[in-house]
C-alpha cells in the first residue's frame, strides 16, 4: 500500500505520465464497473489432503469481467484500488456476494463449507468494519466459524494492537482469521508471537526461487510444525505438483490450495464441482 507522504512526490517521467494517464483511465472504468457490478467471485476449492483429498472449503477471489476486455485479473487492478481505496467496496461485495451464496447452498441442506475473503489493510481503517462484516454475515444467517477472512502479514506493518483487537472481536463473533503469503514479509515470526490466528497460509511460489530443494522442504516443514505446535491449522497454497503434496502430506500440512486440484472457477461451477464430490 502506498501510503508514504513521500510517494505523492515521485519523479513525472514522461513514461510514468502515460502510466498514470492510463490509470486515471482504468479508475473511471472501474468506478463505473463497480456501479454495474462487473466484478465476479471465483473460487479456488481448497483441499484436506491428511484425510481423504475433500474439499473442505474455498477462497472468493476477484474476477472483472469487462466488457469489451473480457475477464481481468487482480494483479492489474487490485493495486490501483488499494492506492485509491476502492478495494474496501470491491472487499465488501465480494463478502456480500460469498455470504448470498453460501445462505442459497446452505438452505439447500448441503453440507458446510467454508468460504474465505480477502481484507485488505485499508479495510480495517472503517469505523464500521467490525458492525459491517458481522450485519452481513447475520443478515444472510451463515453460522460460526464458516467464514474465514485471510489478512497478509502488511496489516501488521502500523498498528499491532488494533490489529489484535480487530482479530480477537472477529473470533468472538465466529469469523476464522487467517494470515496469507506468511513469510513473504519480514516480520513474520513478530506476528505469529502475538496474533491469535487461527490459519496459516503458505504459499508455495515464494519457495520456487530457491536453489535448494532439501533447504526448502526443511523450512517448509518446520514452520507446519511451529503452526500446529501454536494449534494453528495450516494451508499450502499456490501447490501445483502430486511431488509437492506428497511432501506437504508427510510434513503433515492439513489443507492444500493450488493448481493441482483447482483453479479458481465461477461460483456456479464451483456449486457444482461440490454437488459431484457428494454424488461420488
Ligand atoms: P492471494 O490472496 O494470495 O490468492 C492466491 C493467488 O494464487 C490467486 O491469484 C490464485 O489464483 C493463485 N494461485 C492459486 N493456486 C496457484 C497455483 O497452483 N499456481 C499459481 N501459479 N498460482 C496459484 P489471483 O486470483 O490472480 O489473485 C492474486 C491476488 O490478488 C491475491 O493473492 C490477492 O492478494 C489479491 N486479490 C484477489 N481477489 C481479491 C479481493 O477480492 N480482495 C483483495 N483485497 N485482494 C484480492
Ligand atoms: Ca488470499
Ligand atoms: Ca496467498
Ligand atoms: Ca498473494
């Protein structure tokens, strides 16, 4: 997130003109795209691979389907809204929209599924994050401990203890709380001493840098067991080899959300990816 007073001052280049001129561009579309809801749910299935390779819930990840472009990826328009702040409206509606959807699935008497949605730092900056996210979750009646909201470790950068509160008042109020791309960042270790998280999310693909396999799965392995030691569970994301979850399986990581099993689909074929696992 680029909140330091200094960014305001960056160097205009002519490139970097062009590229906010094409922002400002992209930031008209979006507030327009938002208005007409071109913003869809996809869902990555996450996977218990310790008992019998399930799906035991998924993450909501964002889709804009533009018209003329077709289907946009975040990387292209999460940061612009994080630097403009419409990443707390894009956060809340994707929340709005796992929450209608699970209501419909649940009161069809299928079984429970978990369902998880990113929040950014900036979200926790309302007055009415709290109120807000618990209102919806009441008003579409979804129970305890079915919505699970993963924060990276950059919520933890400033503020600390609001952070801790904010996580503490969330688990009083059924919500899981876990901590995404753990150990990308640098204070990792600090936030996992303090924080009364409930997940821990691993991500793979920063590992793929590495030079030294045997190096890798060491860390891997000892930071599933710390995990499990703070009776935090643990999910390896990002995982795209049967190799890789036969280690993550041995090393005794619970929940695998990767490539090999899934990639994120729209919320009616993942409607029905779940409805074939229970035909089985
Ligand atoms: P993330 O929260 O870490 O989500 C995981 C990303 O890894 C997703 O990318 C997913 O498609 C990708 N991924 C999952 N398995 C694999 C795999 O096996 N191989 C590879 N190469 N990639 C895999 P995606 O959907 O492009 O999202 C990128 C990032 O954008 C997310 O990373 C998250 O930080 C952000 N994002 C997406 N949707 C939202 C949203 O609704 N709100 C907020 N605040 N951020 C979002
Ligand atoms: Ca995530
Ligand atoms: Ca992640
Ligand atoms: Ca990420």
């Amino acid at each position: 997130v680029k909140d330091q007073p200094g960014d305001q001052f960056a160097f205009f280049t002519p490139q970097l003109r062009a590229q906010t001129l094409r922002e400002s561009e992209l930031e008209a579309q979006a507030k327009k795209a938002l208005a007409r809801g071109e913003f869809e749910v996809y869902v990555q299935g996450k996977v218990n691979i310790q008992q019998n390779c399930r799906i035991v819930g998924g993450e909501c990840l964002a889709r804009w389907i533009h018209p003329e472009k077709g289907l946009i990826p975040p990387d292209q328009f999460i940061p612009l809204f994080e630097h403009n702040g419409m990443i707390t409206q894009l956060d809340r509606l994707m929340f709005e929209k796992a929450c209608a959807w699970l209501h419909d699935y649940l009161e069809a008497g299928r079984p429970p599924i978990n369902l998880a949605v990113n929040v950014s730092r900036l979200d926790l900056f309302q007055d009415d994050f709290l109120d807000w996210y618990t209102a919806v979750k009441r008003r579409y009646a979804i129970p305890d401990g079915l919505l699970e909201l993963e924060f990276t470790e950059s919520v933890m950068l400033k503020d600390d203890q609001i952070f801790l509160q904010i996580v503490e008042e969330l688990r009083k109020r059924g919500f899981i709380c876990s901590l995404d791309d753990f150990g990308s960042g640098y204070s990792s270790l600090n936030i996992l001493k303090n924080l009364p998280i409930q997940v821990l999310k691993l991500d793979i693909l920063f590992f793929r840098k590495s030079v030294d396999i045997a190096r890798e799965r060491i860390i891997i392995r000892n930071i599933l067991t710390m995990a499990h030691e703070l009776q935090m569970k643990t999910i390896a994301e990002g995982v795209e080899t049967a190799e890789q979850v036969e280690f993550l399986k041995a090393a005794g990581c619970d929940i695998v959300q990767g490539y090999v099993y899934f990639k994120p689909m729209p919320l009616a074929d993942f409607d029905q990816v779940l409805q074939a696992e229970l035909d089985q």
